[in-house]
C-alpha cells in the first residue's frame, strides 16, 4: 500500500495525519475529561453527556452573535468569554440534574443510564425547538483562520493548534484540581470509601453536586471548543457518545492518564487508518480493537488490582 | 510436622498473594485431618478471610499449592471446588432476598448444577424431603415459603449455613458464623455447629474466645499473613508471641 | 408444611393472563382494525420478541444489553438477503449491467455475488442462520466478557458499541449490505407475494404464534429452577459461585436466548414490512427497545408485549401529528419509568388494579382468598 508514494509524501502524510489524529485526539480529550470525571470518580453513567457539550456550543453561538451585533471591537476575544461561560451555564445544568435526578439513582447505575438517555432525548428536541434542526456555526475570529506552515509538504491550521492548546491546558486544570485541590481529595475519598468520607466530616452530597456540575461543566467547554473546528447541530452529541465512553472504558475508570493515552491511541489509530481506508472501514477497525481488547482486558489500560 | 502424611484433608503450602506489592498472606502453611474443626484467629488484618478467599478461589493466589483430597485447588474456578467438595460460607449473610426460604435451600441442593440441568431440574420428592430435614437441623422449617429478606439476621446466618449443609461439602469453611448474633442465638448456633462438625472437617475463622473453646479442636493464630502459633486452645492461649499481639488486649 | 404450590407450568391468574393477551392479539385486534393498522401492530409486535429477550436478560439476571438491536438485525438481514435474492432473478434483473444479483449491488460496481450471500439461496439455510449466526455472535461476545466477570454498566457500554461498530458496517459497505437504505423491494417468499393484503393478514397470525411460542418459553425459563438463579444471580453472584454453579454460562445462555428471540422478531419485521435496514440495528433503536421492557414492567413478559404495544402505538400517533411533542414524551418516559414506576405497567397492574379487581370480586362471591398481596405478575 506504500509502493505508490515517495519516501518525502509518506513522511507528509503521516504527519498531516498524524496531526489531524491530534486534533482529533484533542476533541477526545476534552469530550472524555469530562466524564472520566463523572463516570471513573462517580460511578455514573450519563448518556447526556454529548448533549451538555452541545450545550456548549449554543453558548458559544450566542455569544459570538451578540459580539458581533453589540461588541464588534470585541471579537477577537469573544471566545474566552464564551467559554467560561459555556463552563457555568453547563456546570449550573449538571447541578441541577444531579440535584433532580441522579442523586436518586446512585445505587442502580443501569437505570441512571436510561433515565440519562431519556433527559439527553429530552435536551435534544429543546436544542431542535429553539434553534432549529440545521447545523450552525460560528464565526472563528481572524487570528485564529489560516494556518502555519511547517515545511513545503506540511501545513498546520491554527485553529487546531488552538483546540490542542485547550485540550492541553485543560487536562493541566483538572489534574491539579484533582490531586492537589480540597475538592479533588474529597471526591477521592468518596470514590474510595462513601460512609468513611460522610463520618469524616466531608459533605457527601454536596461534593457529588459539584463533581456533577464539574464533569458537566468541562464538557460545556469542549463543545465551546468544537466550534472551532466544526459547526453544531441538535443531535451531533449522541454522534459522540459512544467514541467518547470508549475513551474512557478503555483508559481504566478512575485514571485521568489511562483516558489521555486511551484517546491518543484511538484517534491515532483512527486517523492514520482513514488515509489507507474509508472513514468508515478506520472507524469500525478502530472501535473493534478497541471492543476487542476490552474483551481481553476488561480493566482497561491503566488499572489498580484491589484487594477485595 | 509431618508433610506427607495422606491423612490431610486439606494441605495448604507456602501460600502467598500479594495485592500491588503488599502480602496479605505469606508464605502460609497449614493442614487440616478429617473430622477435624480448625480455629482461625487473628487480629484485624491479619489475612484470615484472604486465606478463605485463597483456598475457595475467590482470589487468586500469587504462589503456593491447596491440595484438598490430592486435588490442586489453586487453578480451579470456584464452582469445581465446590464440587469438590469444599463449603464457604461469608461473614456477613448473603442469602437470596428476593427468594424464599425453600427456594434458597433448593438453588443450594447439588443437582441440576449446569445450564440444561437447571432448566429441566424437577422438584421431586427426595429434594423436597431433604429441604425439609434441612430446615428443621437450621430452625426455619416454620419459615420455608417465607422470603429470605425477612429473616432475622441470625436466621439468616443459619439459612447460609444450611446452604452448605445441603451441600453436604467435606470441608466446611466458616467466616465469623456468630458474629452480629443475640446471646440466645450464639447458643443455638454453637449447638448446630457442634452437631455439623461431628462427620466433616470444618475451618472457622471467629473471634469470640469462648465459643472458640467451645468447637475448636486445633486453632492457628495468623499474624500478617503469617502463622504465628498453632496447637490446641490452650497452647495458643499460653503462647507469649499469641498474648503480644492479639490475646494481649 | 409441604411446598408443593407452583409446579404447575401455568397457574390460574397466568393463564387468565395469556387469554386475555391471546384474545387482544388474535381477536380483538383482528377485528377492530383495517389491514393497514394491523400490519402497523404486527411490527410491533416483532419488536416484542426483543422485549421478552430483554425481561430475561435484565429484568431477572440483570445484564443490560443496549446492543438488542444487533441481534434483530442479524435476524431480520438473514430474511431479507434470502427474500432479495429470490427477487434478483435474471429475468427481473435484466437490465443490469450484471444480471441475476441483487440492484444495489449493481449500482456498487460488483460483479459477482459475495461467497458469504450463497448459502441465503436456500431457505432451509436461511432459517438456520437466522437463529444461528445471531446466536453465534451474541455467544462470542457474552463468552469473551461473561468468562472474564464483566458485567453492568460495562456490559451494557460495550453492547451499544458493538451496535454502533454494525451500523457503521452495514452503512459502510454498501455494495454488499444495501448501506443506509437497507435491503428494500423484497417480493415473493417461495413464490409467494408477501406484499398483498391477505398475505400481510397471514403473517400477522404466523407472528403471533411465533411470539406466543416465545412467550411460552421465557415462562418456561422463568419457572425453571434457572429462572431462579438468575435472580439469585443478579442480587448475590458469588453466593451462587459458591454454590457450586459456573455463573457466566448462566448469563451465557440467557444472553443468547434473548438474541434468539430477537433474532427471529427481526426476520418477522423483514417479511411484515418488507424491508430491513441500519436504523433498527442502531444505538438509538437498541436502546428504545429496552424502554418497551421497562414500561411494560421489566421482571414481566407479558408486561413487556403490551409495553411495547403501548409505546410504538404513541410514537406512531404522536409523530404523525405531534413530532416535536414525540421525543420529549419519550425521554420524559424513560425518565418516569425509572424514577417513579420502576416495576412499570406489571407493577402498576399489580399494586393498584390488582387489589382493586380481587377486593371487586370478593365482595361479590364472598370469598377474600384472592385478595392477599402477590408479587408481580410473572
């Protein structure tokens, strides 16, 4: 399959596609952050999760729409203020479903997943009602168009550059607010052990709110970078869910790094396959692997071995 | 100590695991003769469950040999080394809530234990009889039809335990049977224990001294995975190294 | 006391049950509705099959599979590919560039029928692989994680991928799978026009037997001492470990049975509506059909078939007229039968109608027997 090409135009291929398989890995990261969050410290499984990053998206299309028709000279920095709200407007969503919803069903994870389906159902005919089934998207301000040129062969577009600096400085965020914030050690210790962490003094509920508007709020700001890269639709999360569950199933549940390398390995795979193949035959390839070797080793890739 | 003797029910070698580094059980030996009803003590953490764990093969052991009746337990799934012929019970009862009484002793009688058995498995006459005698030995045959997640704690630990005896396993292996029980019901369980232990080898790990010298006939006192004394009761209980770290306080 | 109650396949109140869905299905239906309607009933029912697969696999073992639509499919393309080639003869293929093979194959550029369509020429093959190759497929799968203890929220994440990775398939490889329109303009079985009115009546009735026939079976297990265990199963797993029972062959077995019975709803949707595609492979179909389970009650069979009744009957009346309102109804209803009615319609049936109807009829022949609690309808 490599006879037709010369050695210089398969070092550009793989690395345009290697750097397309960064932007991808970055979108991975930032839709998987998320519910690493929700799904390895809670426990829970939320089918929604692709329709608060939608969320997201909305808001960062309101927001560009309102600098642009009130804030003209602002716009090169919509985008900031877009995504810190998009992070708010989700995570205020997510505490308030947790608040409605999930804290009733911790004890039954499989009917959390259905009553989360139904909600993600729920979300997405609100999206359809209010800003009509058609994909929109947003204006990208100038300086994040065009892209870089590395070499002749190799070209690098800027607004993926920017998605991956995101995706970057989030996974660095969540880190340090995991393993060196008061509230990532209580959710830890939740995670570890509930009634101990309650008989310590550590507000169960309220840090299992919290934990579900952060997942939920992190989400929000992958949309908001999504829109970067592509345009928003009301049914373009249930697109992702499963990639996204993938992730991290495969990373090992409750491992922020086994998520990273997980979504490395699958959008790397994933990418460089699309070139030699269809998109189609990359992506079913890619999942069956992955599927595949969960079947071998249901831990997934980075995993403890617990005493029982 | 005799290392060949045929006699054994059970031989337990050089019995290791470790967790991520940390051995819960190390290097542990130990061997049960039939008819014999052996006494785990031991302080908190001190790996008697893990040991249970060990040799029913709800954990996987990291090295070592389980010979029971000349059979390597070790690279055996569970359900063949219940039949086996080898009883666990848990310590805390785990029973079938949803199920009755009956039903939970019937799911325990040994027939019908693969997939088309249990699908075409009748409830005859012999089942029905042998529940029955059962149930009066375990003092729930006023309750047979009654669901299990109505039971008294301690009627429930004595359900489980006539799960097994229905069994009817060689080597029975008790984790805490009395423990969470009344007085009352301590008494009636020593009472079936004594009455069970008299034609099979039973393994109890418990902490209450007194009804450890009640059913004990040999007791091995485990300390950090390891074995820190073994003999009779009253052995073990004159045992410095015993009195230091566990009888002490 | 002696046990000797329920040794009878059918108790009084189970077979006043099955009359009365017996009667609906055979009768009543029948009778009040036109050949078009009826027909519309009948793909109901076929997406009951999955819902009786579903009361076994959850309801009682508790393993969640979002992945029923696979198996449907599988069925329901065995169907279509013999039903396809019987209609791709070379006399009515003749204006093709390659005459004799099915028309999307044409269109793709192939040439040649794929070695793995022959063995659908025969339909003695075709019955076979209908059952089979679900089966085959559900059992690789329930072995590879069942073996090695995965069960849960994993089991069910890992199902609703393998529907995804399918869907994706068939769409992908059109050439050989009809991509995303599915296989369509299915004919004559056996040289029987399928697609008359009188036909459509028959298949009606050869489907409620068949879902009668399933009905019996899943009774059949849930009455069996397995039936126990797997509600054993689903609340103490290593107490029937160690028990001395082989757990994941268990779970094996009824995960195959539901594909089973999947298997065979699908290859009676393809011969009803006269087609089968991607869309009721999916995530999306996959999932709604755990929903009919759950509303019809998911620890009852007969639950699970009016539960599927009543939810495709809304959806079919509501996004005719009211499609927006459709999809909010849906996800509110998966949100309300799992919060507020999780037994569903069996366990609404059971604490309200129940005690109503006996409490009725005590009052009339004097005798308060009946008007004890009982568990769910089973």
């Amino acid at each position: 399959m490599f006879a037709d090409y010369s050695m210089g135009e398969l070092t550009a291929i793989f690395a345009m596609q290697g750097f397309a398989g960064l932007i991808l890995f970055s979108v991975f990261v930032l839709m998987a952050l998320g519910l690493a969050i929700i799904f390895g410290q809670m426990g829970v499984i939320n089918m929604a999760h692709g329709e608060f990053m939608i969320l997201g998206a909305y808001v960062t299309y309101l927001v560009s729409n309102v600098f642009s028709d009130y804030l003209p000279f602002l716009f090169s920095i919509y985008f900031f203020v877009a995504m810190a709200l998009a992070f708010v407007v989700t995570g205020a969503l997510g505490m308030f479903v947790e608040w409605a919803m999930i804290r009733h069903l911790y004890k039954r994870p499989l009917d959390t997943l259905l009553a989360t389906w139904g909600l993600s159902l729920i979300l997405q005919q609100i999206y359809r009602s209010v800003f009509g089934a058609r994909e929109v998207g947003v204006t990208i301000p100038e300086w994040m168009m065009g892209s870089l040129p590395l070499t002749d062969m190799i070209e690098v577009p800027i607004n993926g550059m920017f998605v991956m600096v995101l995706a970057v400085g989030i996974s660095i965020a969540i880190y340090v607010l995991m393993f060196r914030s008061t509230w990532g050690k209580q959710v830890r210790a939740i995670n570890q052990n509930r009634i101990m962490a309650g008989a310590v003094g550590i507000n169960t509920e309220w840090t299992d709110r919290l934990t579900f508007g952060i997942g939920c709020g992190v989400a929000g700001v992958a949309g908001s970078a999504f829109t970067m890269i592509g345009s928003t639709g009301p049914t373009a999360g249930q697109l992702y869910i499963v990639d996204t569950f993938l992730v991290v199933v495969f990373g090992g549940a409750g491992s922020l790094l086994g998520t990273i390398a997980s979504a490395f390995s699958i959008s790397q795979a994933q990418s460089i396959l699309e070139f030699f193949l269809s998109g189609s035959m990359a992506k079913v390839l890619t999942l069956l692997t992955v599927v595949g070797i969960l079947m071998l080793r249901p831990q997934g890739l980075f995993a403890l071995k617990l005493r029982k | 100590m005799v290392q060949n003797n045929p006699n054994f029910v059970l031989m337990v070698e050089d019995l290791t695991v470790s967790f991520d580094g940390f051995k819960a059980v190390n290097d542990l030996s130990f061997y049960v003769e039939p008819n014999e009803c052996r006494v785990i003590i031991g302080p908190n953490g001190a790996g008697k469950t893990t040991v249970l764990d060990l040799i029913c093969g709800r954990t996987k052991a990291t090295g070592g040999s389980v010979n029971f009746k000349g059979q390597e337990l070790l690279n055996m799934r569970e359900d063949q080394i219940v039949h086996a012929g080898v009883g666990r019970k848990f310590q805390t009862p785990s029973v079938y809530e949803d199920l009755t009484v009956f039903e939970n002793l019937e799911l325990s009688y040994p027939k019908g234990h693969n997939v088309f058995g249990a699908l075409f498995f009748r409830r005859d006459d012999t089942v029905k009889d042998r529940i029955q005698e059962i149930a009066e030995m375990i003092f729930l045959e006023e309750l047979l039809q009654e669901k299990a997640a109505f039971l008294s704690h301690g009627q429930k630990q004595w359900l489980e335990i006539g799960m097994l005896l229905i069994q009817d396993p060689e080597l029975l292996m008790l984790d805490e049977p009395v423990a969470g029980m009344s007085v009352a019901e301590r008494k009636k369980t020593a009472e079936l224990l004594n009455r069970i232990i008299a034609d099979r080898s039973v393994i109890v790990i418990e902490h209450d001294m007194g009804f450890v010298a009640d059913i004990a006939t040999r007791v091995t006192v485990l300390h950090q995975g390891k074995v820190l004394s073994e003999g009779s009761m009253e052995r073990v209980q004159n045992d410095p190294k015993v009195i230091e770290v566990y009888l002490g306080h | 006391m002696t046990p000797t109650k329920k040794t009878a396949f059918l108790t009084p109140k189970e077979m006043i049950g099955f009359a009365i869905l017996a009667a609906l299905i055979f009768v009543v239906l029948p009778l009040a509705l036109d050949t078009f309607r009826l027909n519309l009933f009948g793909k109901y029912l076929t997406y009951a099959f999955v819902a009786v697969g579903l009361v076994l696999c959850w309801g009682a073992g508790g393993i969640l599979s979002l992945g029923q639509g696979v198996f449907f499919g599988l069925g329901g393309y065995c169907m279509a590919m013999f039903l396809k080639l019987e209609a791709s003869t070379p006399e009515n293929t003749a204006i093709q560039s390659t005459p004799g093979i099915p028309d999307f194959m044409d269109w793709n550029q192939i040439t040649a029928l794929p070695w793995w369509w022959e063995p659908f020429h025969s339909f003695g093959l075709t019955l076979i692989a209908i059952i089979a190759v679900p089966v085959v497929f559900a059992f690789i799968i329930a072995f590879a994680m069942f073996r090695r203890r995965v069960g849960g929220v994993y089991f069910a994440i890992i199902t609703q991928a393998i529907a995804a990775i399918l869907t994706i398939l068939i769409i992908g490889q059109q050439g050989f799978t009809g991509g995303v329109n599915g296989i369509t303009d299915l004919r004559t079985l056996h040289g029987w026009d399928i697609r008359t009115d009188e036909a459509k009546n028959i298949l009606y009735f050869v489907n409620g037997i068949l879902l009668f026939a399933v009905l019996f079976a899943a009774h059949y297990v849930r009455k069996s001492k397995l039936g126990r265990l797997l509600i054993a199963m689903r609340d103490q797993e290593d107490r029937v470990r160690f028990s001395g029972y082989d757990v994941a062959s268990f779970k094996i077995f009824v995960f195959c049975l539901g594909a089973a019975f999947s298997a065979i709803g699908g290859a009676m949707f393809t011969l009803q509506v006269g087609f089968m595609s991607p869309t009721l492979v999916g995530i999306v179909p996959s999932i709604e059909m755990v929903i009919f389970c759950a509303v019809g009650g998911r620890l009852s069979i007969i639950g699970a078939v009016y539960g599927t009744l009543l939810v495709n009957f809304a959806k079919t009346t509501f996004s005719e007229s009211f499609p927006e309102v459709w999809l909010l109804g849906l996800g509110a209803l998966f949100i309300a039968v799992v919060m507020a009615f999780p037994r569903g319609l069996a366990g609404i049936w059971a604490d309200w109608v129940e005690p109503r109807l006996s409490s009725l009829f005590s009052r009339k022949t004097g005798d308060d027997s009946t008007a004890a609690p009982k568990t769910p309808a089973e």
